[in-house]
C-alpha cells in the first residue's frame, strides 16, 4: 500500500488546507507494481452563524474533509485550485444542497462532491469511464470520508454517450470544477452537459474555471448547443473577513460559472 502522509496546514477562514511542497519520493513498492506515494490533504470549513438576532449570538458550524492525492501520478489524482473554491462556494449555500441530487463530472478527487455529500445532497461523482484507476480513486476518497455508501461512482467519458449517462435519472445541480482545461475538450463537456440539461431543464451546471489564456473561450459552444452562462462574482463572497480568496485561489484567476439552458 502507498505510504500516507497526512498534510494539515491551517489558512484563516473558511477553509483549511495544505499549502506546503509536497514530500519529493516519488514511488512505493505494491508488490509487483510500483504506486505513487500518497498525500492526505486536510481541508476544514467553517463558518459563523448567528443563533439570536436580538442578542447577536454566534455559533461556528465546521466541516472536516480529507483527499488522498497521490504524488507523481497524472492530474486526476491531485486537487486543483478550483475544486476547494467551488466547494467553499457549496459550503456557503449549503442549505440548498439538502436532499438535493447533484452530479459531480470531471470529480477526480471529489472535494466538490464530497462536500456536497456531507451536506445532505444525493450525490453521484464521475469521472472517465476509461480511467478505472480513477474511478477507484474516487471510491478510496469516499471511504475516508465515510460516505462511501452514500455516493454513486459513474464512468462518464465527455463526448460519449454510454450506458451509465442515460441511467442518471433526474439530477437537480451538476457540478465540475476545472473542467475546461484544454480547448480539445471543450465541446465534449458542453455536449454532455447540455444532454443532461436537456433531461433535467430545472437543473443548472456549477463550474469553476481557472483562467489559463485570455484566448480560450466556451461561449461559441454554449450558443451552438442552446446554454446560456452566467459569471458569479466571487468577490462578492469575500464579504466574510476570515476569508482571504487570494489565497484560496492561490495567485490564479478562477471564474465560478452558472450554466443553464437557454429560453
């Protein structure tokens, strides 16, 4: 088994997480396969609630998750700067995720999902059904959490329309963080998305977006597949002051977008 490290490097705010360089050993010995060492990042979110209005009393309300990454191993198994910004978003307007069904794509690490999951939501993660190494992943990151037999595990290949796509069944939030990460898989995702947005019209697609060039652009694609996108403003959701985007987002311009059909 991959050696676990447990990472715990607190931020103020809503959310805790590591920050520090990775360990530098790059492969353990699984019997006959060499497996990448694994890291355990601790991610805490928090927040303050006010019990009486009249007496202005507070209480905090917290939520601890941890994601095995495994170190050296391809993007799939590392949590990009989107996924915690688009859970924290999640954890912000947790109420709403009650009871709801909610369909991560792209989950890789599932922190988005996960959350979700903890938050009362019906939760399904995906991910690329030719990645079952992945898809494991998904399942090793459910377990720690303990919500294993509460989430469904999908392989859903963007662009592919396979069995496991059509037997969804309705879905009230998508959601994906860091998706649109290379132009060649733009409109696979869109494709997707707008079947399923199509199946389930009350539904909307949650993303966050790391701006990588000024140059890319899904809009052409929302058009021609009949979404229409709407940005929401993070700055606005740093009017909590234990929270510090810059370093939730560490230095990169993420967007956080609301994808729906069109009218």
């Amino acid at each position: 088994r991959a050696e676990r490290r447990v990472s715990d490097a607190r931020l103020e705010g809503s959310i805790s997480h590591d920050t520090s360089p990775p360990p530098t050993r790059a492969l353990m010995s699984d019997g006959d396969h060499a497996v990448p060492e694994q890291v355990v990042k601790r991610f805490v979110f928090r927040s303050r609630k006010t019990q009486d209005c009249a007496q202005g009393d507070e209480h905090e309300e917290s939520l601890e998750i941890l994601i095995p990454e495994l170190l050296q191993a391809n993007y799939s198994f590392n949590t990009w700067p989107c996924a915690p910004v688009l859970a924290w978003y999640l954890w912000e307007h947790r109420e709403n995720l009650v009871g709801k069904r909610v369909l991560e794509i792209g989950a890789g690490t599932s922190l988005p999902g996960i959350l979700a999951s903890k938050c009362g939501a019906i939760v399904t993660l995906s991910d690329s059904a030719s990645q079952p190494r992945t898809l494991q992943h998904i399942k090793r990151c459910c377990e720690l959490n303990g919500v294993a037999d509460q989430v469904q595990i999908v392989g859903i290949t963007w662009g592919l329309f396979l069995s496991n796509l059509f037997s969804l069944g309705h879905l009230d939030l998508i959601i994906g963080s860091d998706c649109f990460y290379e132009p060649t898989v733009f409109e696979d995702i869109v494709v997707i998305v707008a079947f399923l947005l199509e199946q389930n019209p009350c539904a909307k697609f949650l993303c966050t977006y790391q701006e990588r060039s000024a140059d890319w652009s899904i809009e052409h694609l929302l058009n021609k597949w009949g979404l229409t996108c709407m940005h929401i403003a993070l700055d606005n959701l740093s009017t909590n002051p234990d929270i510090n985007l810059h370093e939730l987002m560490q230095d990169h311009t993420i967007h956080l977008l609301d994808i729906q059909r069109a009218i």
